[in-house]
C-alpha cells in the first residue's frame, strides 16, 4: 500500500523480503529477495537510498544500529524502533515518562508471576516481549500453573505480565512525526477486535469526549517526541470506564488501525510515512466525511475472491474494496474494504456486509 503513495509522490522503493510472492513484492519492481535478518542483504538494499523504512517489527535491533553507524537513514531508528519490538522496553521507558500503562511487571519465575498475580488481582495478561503479533504471544492466566511452559522456555529473559484492563473499548491515536520535528495526528479511532485480531475501526471514535480523545492524542505525540519516532507511530489505547486511557502498545509503521486514512482522511498514513521519513513537509489529515468505517477481509471460504468483489462493487458502488494479492487462508488478513459518509450506522452496515460478503460469511 506504501506503493501506491510512492507512486504519487515519484519516489521509488525498494524492496527487501523473504517471499517473492509476498503482496509488495508483486507491485515493487526493484525488489531483492533476502532475509530481513541477513545483515550483508539488508547493507545491499540500504545502499545508495535516501531511508531505509519497514513494514515490520522483526529486523533484528542490532542490524538497524549497524545501518545507522553505517550513515544510513534508518527511519524510525533503532533508539526508537526498540520500543515496538520490545514490550518490556516500550514499559519501562512509558513508565518513566509518566505515561499511563496498565500495572505491569517484568517476570523470570512463577514465584515473581504469583506475587504480581496476587497483588493487582487474577486472572494476569502475560506476553511475550518480543515476537508476538496478532494476539499471538498474549494470554491470560489465572494462576501461574497457566504460565509453565513459557516460564520454561523463555530460559531466564523476563515475560511482560500486566493487569487484566476492564477497558470500555480499544481505541488507536495515529500520528506521524518527520526528523526535522515536524507532527500530524490522526482523529482517534476505536478499533474493534475478534480473537485478538483487529476487525473493524471507526474514525473517529463514537462518542469520545474532547477531553479523552485530546489525551489520547497528546500521549501518542509525547511518545513520538520523546522516543524520536520518526515516521508514523500507532498507539494502541484502553479506555477505561472512568475515562482514562492506557497505553496497550506502540507500532512505528502504517498500522491496521489507520488503513481508513486512504480513503477517508486528505493524506493517507501510507503517504504520511514517505513524507516523514524523506524529510519533507507532511500533509493535512482532515478527514473527508464525518465518519470512515474499515472492516478487515479474512481468509474465509472463498479461495477465489473475485466473484464475491464483484458481487460487492455491483451492489454498492460506495465501497471502496483493497486486495492485497495474498493466498487466501482462513484467517489471514487479505484485504479490506473502506466506506466513509455522514450517517454512522449507514455507513458501517455497509463495510460489514462488503467485507463479509467477499469472505463469504454471508451470501446475500
Ligand atoms: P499483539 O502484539 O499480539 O497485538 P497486544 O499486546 O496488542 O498483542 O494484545 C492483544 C490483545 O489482547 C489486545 O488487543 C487486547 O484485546 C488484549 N490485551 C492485551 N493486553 C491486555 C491487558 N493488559 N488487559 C486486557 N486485555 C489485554
């Protein structure tokens, strides 16, 4: 999706990733394939270009500061990027900045899960620190007999336990930040998610009191700011009931929660990251209706999608249908579809039933 922005602002990328098929490998001419864990191929690729950006957390954090040492431009940095890769990281410095996080604690053993467990209330999130995506890598536990086999496995590097949030619903605040200092922020959205997958986002967030929806905000800047993100940072939020929000994670790269900016915001967040990583001015984010509505397409039935988009466009030529050019498989992410206009309810029932309809969840 970064190439379509690309090609519109006459950059050029290029590419690196581990599977010729992969969805930019099919729309990205000068593509290599490689491993983003293979230092030598990420020097070839970072050689002779302006920045070097991802779409992914996993470039070993190692590798991006022997790019930086190297004189690259590695947008966002490693300093920065760690706290997208690292979930004990990103806690403790959002926690030194002040930064509301639900209660946490860094744990090695099922003595330290317990008495973490016993103090702010069972059951516990816990989490890997690094790897997990997806809701993979995430699970709850009531009592540390739940927690054996990773306590085992992560052999002496500490899991991320944290409180159970009885959060009111999931909200992002998007922004995008340049090198020179420059920033943009995105409406606040809520994004709904089904199985620790992200299934819907609303922009902006129904109902969301100026106060919550500037606090969200403002946390998502002072991460920027203080961290050095350069490029477009996704803050994943709690609300709580009392109408606080709290810090779930953070993504340095377009991210799911603002797929609407496409078509339903004046700069796409796609657009927004070239912009702040090249270093140039960055564009306004002024929706352009009152409501944009975003409904993932998972892999359902259909192995073969095209009669169902047809069927989908026929019907309502309002919606706007993005494929990526995956291999359907049952729950994979391989598109979504977008609607925006000036009636919430109008709006979402249509992204629902496209989005369903091309899964084949529905039929008619
Ligand atoms: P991932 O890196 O896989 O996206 P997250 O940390 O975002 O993992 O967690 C996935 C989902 O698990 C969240 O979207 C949320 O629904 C739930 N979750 C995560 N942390 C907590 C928490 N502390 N309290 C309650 N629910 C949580």
């Amino acid at each position: 999706m970064m190439q379509t922005a690309a090609v519109e602002l006459g950059v050029r990328l290029r590419l690196l990733t581990v599977d010729p098929d992969d969805a930019a490998a099919q729309v990205i001419p000068q593509t290599t394939v490689g491993h983003h864990t293979d230092l030598t191929a990420l020097q070839l690729l970072a050689e002779g270009t302006a920045a070097v950006t991802f779409d992914h957390e996993h470039v070993p954090t190692e590798h991006l500061h022997a790019l930086a040492d190297a004189g690259h431009a590695v947008r966002p940095g490693p300093q920065a990027l760690v706290h997208a890769q690292d979930k004990l990281v990103m806690r403790r410095r959002l926690t030194d900045l002040g930064l509301p996080c639900p209660r946490w604690a860094a744990v090695h053993d099922a003595a330290e899960l317990t008495a973490f467990g016993d103090e702010v209330g069972w059951p516990v999130v816990l989490k890997t620190s690094r790897g997990g995506y997806d809701g993979k890598g995430v699970r709850v536990v009531a009592g540390a007999d739940d927690a054996a086999d990773w306590l085992e496995r992560s052999a002496g590097s500490p899991l991320l336990a944290e409180e159970k949030v009885a959060y009111r619903r999931e909200l992002a605040a998007l922004v995008a930040r340049s090198p020179s200092g420059q920033a943009a922020a995105w409406p606040v959205v809520e994004s709904i998610q089904v199985d620790g997958v992200c299934d819907e986002v609303i922009a902006p967030a129904p109902g969301l009191d100026d106060d919550t929806a500037g606090e969200a905000t403002t946390v998502a800047l002072r991460v920027a700011g203080e961290l050095g993100v350069t490029g477009v940072l996704a803050v994943e939020l709690f609300e709580t009931d009392q109408g606080r929000v709290l810090v779930n994670e953070l993504a340095m790269r377009p991210h799911n929660s603002g797929h609407w900016t496409i078509d339903g915001s004046v700069t796409s967040q796609f657009e927004q990251h070239l912009r702040a990583v090249l270093d140039l001015p960055l564009g306004v984010t002024t929706p352009r209706a009152r409501w944009t509505v975003m409904v993932n397409v998972l892999g359902g039935q259909y192995e073969d999608l095209y009669r169902s988009y047809l069927h989908v466009m026929a019907r309502d030529p309002g919606v706007k249908v993005h494929l990526y050019g995956k291999a359907v498989r049952p729950g994979r992410k391989v598109g979504h579809v977008t609607v925006y206009g000036e009636d919430l309810d109008d709006v979402r029932a249509r992204a629902r039933h496209a989005a369903d309809f091309i899964r084949g969840v529905i039929d008619e």
